[in-house]
C-alpha cells in the first residue's frame, strides 16, 4: 500500500515540512524543507512493507496518510 507524508513533529512540539533526500536500496530519506526553498506541495511517497523512512532529523512521531494503490 503507498504510504504519503508530507510533515512530521519534533520531539520540542514543532511541525515541519519534510522533503525526499533521496533512495538507496530500501531507504527513502527525508530532510526538513529550507527557508529559501519554494514548498511545491510534493509528498514523499514509499511502500512500508519494502521501505523505510530515514530522517535527517530526530522526529516525535510522523503522520501517514495511505492510498489504495
């Protein structure tokens, strides 16, 4: 099942937009949007049964949204 996330909490409370770093085998890995970045609304999308997420930040916790497909 695709798996979308777009923004994930800190462990300090604060939510942040997230962006895909890039993949490497079975990892997708994920990085807070820059200031000077322009936010496209783009989600990162992974499969959770083949993929795990690798944040370059430590996270509270990550809400998921799944599709269908």
């Amino acid at each position: 099942m695709k798996t979308e996330i777009s923004h994930v909490k800190l462990d300090n409370g604060q939510e942040i937009r997230i962006v895909e770093e890039g993949r490497e085998g079975s990892s997708v890995f994920v990085r807070p949007l820059g200031d000077k970045e322009i936010d496209t609304g783009e989600t990162v999308k992974f499969e959770p049964e083949e993929e795990h997420l690798v944040s370059t930040r430590p996270v509270y916790y990550a809400t998921l949204h799944t599709t269908g497909e």
